[in-house]
C-alpha cells in the first residue's frame, strides 16, 4: 500500500549558531537567528567615518527576540521583507566623522519621516566596544521613543547591522528585535 502525504514547501532556513560565513546581504542576515545575529554584531566594527550611512540605505528589521523561531520567525521575516511593512528604514547625515543625524522613514501615507536621532559613536550596551549609537533622546520625541537604544556595526562593506534595545534607563538596555541598513547604493 502506498501512502501519499501533503507536504508543503519547505521552510527558510533559520541559523541558530555563528554562521560559517560572514553575511553580505540584508537576506542573509535576515536568515539567521537572535543569537547568530549577536554573534555577527559582535564580530563588526565602526567605519572610519559616519558618512558611511549618508543618505537612505535599504533597511529591514531581521528578527524579534523570542519570535526568531519556527513558525512565527518565519512570519516575522516575511512581514519585514514585505513591501507594505510601515518602516522603510533609516535616513542618515554625518556632521563629521563621528557625529550625525537621522531620521526614520515610515510608509504612511505619502510617507513620513518620524522620530529624529542623533548619532554618535560611543560604546555599546552588548559588549562595550565601540558601536554607532542611535540617540533618540531629542525634544521632538515622545517619552517612550526617547527610550529606544539603537546601535549600528558595520558587518560587511556598506552592510550595517544594530540591536535595537529598550533602555529605561533604571537597568541594563533590554533587546527588543535586531534590523540592518544596507548602505551601498544609498541616495540622498
């Protein structure tokens, strides 16, 4: 007797350790894990200069801690990849080699640019080496906004991959999800 069963296609791939290669592409990253993509972050370093971000590079969110598995990771990263997720990512500005501007690109209407951030570099809150911190402590923002740690490396060449972490500042900053910009081709 021959038995038949319905399969359906099979799942992304999700890498739960160091990858074995370092990731080049937003994709790529966007496969991996909570804890691959701490791994991958630990592992980058900050550019010479901010201008390595200057103008708006394709961004996505990768992973939310405690959703990056199964099916709901999977869901997670198709919402993300989508073309009719709310946020298009990150615009940014350098003043000098260490010092910039930013703001977050929401698709809203005929979109919108939301909740500015100035940026710095400056020690991070995963593992204090030196990081591309994303201050959303600025008049313009409301409370819970000016509570977002966003933080930046450079994994790749143009390739920037940051935790984004609640930080009430009465604790430690807390992970919340993990997203990257890809800076090459970015325009103004």
């Amino acid at each position: 007797m021959t038995t038949t069963t319905a399969t359906s296609a099979p799942a992304a791939t999700v890498t739960t350790a160091a990858p074995a290669s370092r990731p080049t592409t937003l994709d790529a990253l966007a496969a991996l894990d909570v804890a691959a993509l701490t791994a991958v972050y630990r592992g980058g370093s900050v550019p010479d200069s901010l201008a390595a971000l200057d103008g708006n590079p394709t961004c996505r969110m990768l992973a939310i801690r405690g959703l990056d598995h199964g099916l709901r990771g999977r869901a997670v990263r198709a919402l993300a990849a989508a073309r009719f997720f709310p946020w298009a990512g990150k615009s940014f500005a350098a003043e000098d080699a260490a010092h910039g501007r930013g703001v977050n690109r929401v698709r809203l209407g005929d979109g919108k640019r939301w909740f500015p951030f100035a940026t710095k570099v400056e020690p991070s809150a995963i593992d204090g080496r030196p990081c591309i911190f994303l201050d959303y402590d600025q008049a313009p923002n409301p409370r819970p906004i000016r509570m977002i740690r966003d933080e930046l490396r450079e994994v790749a060449p143009g390739l920037f991959l940051g935790p984004a972490m609640l930080d009430d500042g009465r604790r430690p900053p807390r992970l919340a999800l993990w997203f990257a910009c890809d800076a090459r081709g970015a325009r103004a």
